[in-house]
C-alpha cells in the first residue's frame, strides 16, 4: 500500500474499484432477495406515510394557525404556546394526574403478567394451565366501550352490584365513579384484569426459552421452587423483562384517551382530566389548534426523553437495550 508523508494510505483507483464492487455486490444481493426487501418495504412506506409526513404539521405548534391561510400562511410565533401552557394553571394538574395515573399503572400493572406467566408455567396440570391461560387472556378482547359501559353498571349507585352487596349490610350506596379519589385506582385495576393475561404471553414464550437442563439440575441440588424461579426463571426472562419496561417508560405521559374520556365526568375531573383529554377538550372542541399542537408536541418530546435516558441506563447497567 502506497504511503503519503503523513504515513496515510493514498486513496487512488483500487479505492474506487472496491467502492464500486461493494455498490455492485449490494445490488445483486437486493436482486437475489428481492422478496425479502419487498416486504420491508411495505411497512417502511407505512410508516412514512403515517408517521412521518404527517409530523410537518407539527410546525402549527410554532404558529398562529388559521384554516383560511393554512399552515405556511399563518404566522409564525415561536414558543409563544409553549410559554402559554407553562404559565396555565392546569398545567400542574395535568402533569400531576398524568403521570400519577401512568406511574400507579407500571408499580401495578408491569409486574402482574411477570408473576402470573411464572405461575402458569410451573402449574404441572396441562388442562389447568390452558383454563387460566383462557381465562385471563379472554377480557382482552373487551372492548374500551363495553369495558367503560361494565364499570359503570357494576358501580352504579341505584342498580349496580357492589352498591347492592353495600345496601344488603345496611350502608349508604356509594357514587365510585363520582369520587375523584377513587377513579385512578378504578382505571388501574380494571387495567390490570383486563391486559395482564395478554401481557403473560410474551414472559410464557421467553420462560418456553429457557434451557430445561438449568432446572434438571436445580432439582438435583435440591432447590425449591421458590429457588428455581428467583436463580432462574427471572434472570432468564429479564432480557424480555427491559426491553418492556423502557417502552413501557417510554410511553409514561400517552394513557389512554378513550378509556380516561369514557370515565370522566364533572365530578371526577380534577384527578381524570390528562394531557390526552385536555388536548382534545381545546383542540377539537375548542378549536385552539396550534396551542393543543403544542401541548401534543410537549407531551411526545417528554417520552422521547424518557425513552432514550432509560434506554441509556439500561445500556450502562450491562442489561438488554433497545440500541
């Protein structure tokens, strides 16, 4: 190899040779596995259609958006918006209520399937395993609708059936769905039975994957069952276990709008009204397009960092990551 004064290799024709046999080995390759390529490409153009484009009307976020002028018509305020939903005095409730009923969600609902999918895996009767495993995963298939319509006719104050079971001993009927300090927990709970059978199937398909001769051998040495799951059922799914939990953290200040909007009423207010529900109270009912813009963009911009520090973290501590 040819060397300037500076002990560097000298870039010349064989350079450009080996670039354009790379380029031409590369065309080939795509060639030779056109299919495969073909459907990557399919939810790649999805998700720049979906994802992507849509996120240049993002920029109403920094204008005084009018309908009339459209997006590049209106004029621009910077974060004029921003300074605005700071200044609010909701914008403490909101983040106080998001991330209250978000983090209440994970301490609860993240490690329920890891318990019940080790539980079902060391149940040694099949017919039982399948019943709990139908039993559990079936409420996922409720929809959010049918799901609201069954809180609130089991709650009724009149009708439903744990006010009947209050009355029968002689107490007053109790409005649960009027009380603000009751609606968090109703959410989460009702969120738990009605993922954490679904969830369990990815923690049932990582402990599937563990070696069979790590608790031969455990059986041998005389562990107990309590031994096998802490030495290892966990440290074999707790690859799974991390990549779960940053995009659960990564999705922290995103609860769910249909479920929060469906339980929300006047007197419930101050502990369910969210940044999901307060966006569309502004934006769709009350037009204030680029100022919900902001408070959406404000709201994606907070998971990201979450996603990306706890990523971070994960990556520092030696565990899995998502990059």
């Amino acid at each position: 190899m040819k060397l300037n004064a500076a002990n560097e290799p000298i870039k010349g024709i064989r350079g450009k040779k080996l670039s354009a046999n790379s380029k031409k080995t590369t065309l080939v390759r795509m060639k030779e596995h056109w299919e495969l390529y073909l459907v990557i490409l399919l939810p790649v153009v999805y998700i720049i259609v979906f994802w992507y484009i849509p996120m240049y009307g993002a920029q109403i976020a920094f204008r005084d958006y009018m309908v009339t002028k459209g997006i590049m018509g209106s004029p621009w305020v910077g974060l004029e918006h921003f300074e605005t939903f700071f200044k609010s005095f909701q914008f403490a409730r909101l983040i106080k209520n998001t991330l209250g009923i978000s983090l209440y969600s994970i301490i609860v609902g993240f490690p329920a399937p890891i318990i019940l999918a080790i539980a079902i895996n060391e149940a040694k009767n099949r017919r039982f395993k399948k019943t709990v495993q139908m039993v559990t995963y079936a409420p996922y298939f409720i929809s959010t609708v049918v799901m609201v319509s069954m809180l609130l006719q089991l709650l009724s104050p009149q009708t439903g059936l744990i006010n009947n079971f209050i009355k029968f001993f002689g107490q007053e009927p109790v409005n649960f769905m009027g009380k603000p300090e009751f609606f968090k927990s109703l959410y989460v709970w009702s969120g738990v039975w009605q993922y954490t059978g679904y969830s369990a199937v990815i923690y049932l398909a990582a402990l599937s994957g563990i070696d069979p001769t790590l608790h031969e051998a455990a059986i041998v040495d005389g562990a107990t069952k309590l031994q096998k799951i802490r030495h290892i059922d966990i440290p074999g799914i707790m690859p799974t276990i991390i990549v779960l939990l940053i995009l659960t953290v990564g999705h922290v200040m995103n609860i769910g709008f249909e479920k929060i909007y469906l339980m929300q009423n006047n007197l419930n207010m101050s502990t369910s009204d969210v940044i999901s529900t307060y966006v569309y109270r502004i934006g769709l009912i009350g037009s204030q397009f680029s100022f919900s813009t902001a408070v959406g963009l404000f709201n994606s911009v907070v998971n990201c960092i979450l996603l990306v520090s706890v990523n971070k973290l994960a990556k520092k501590a030696g565990g899995s990551s998502l990059w």
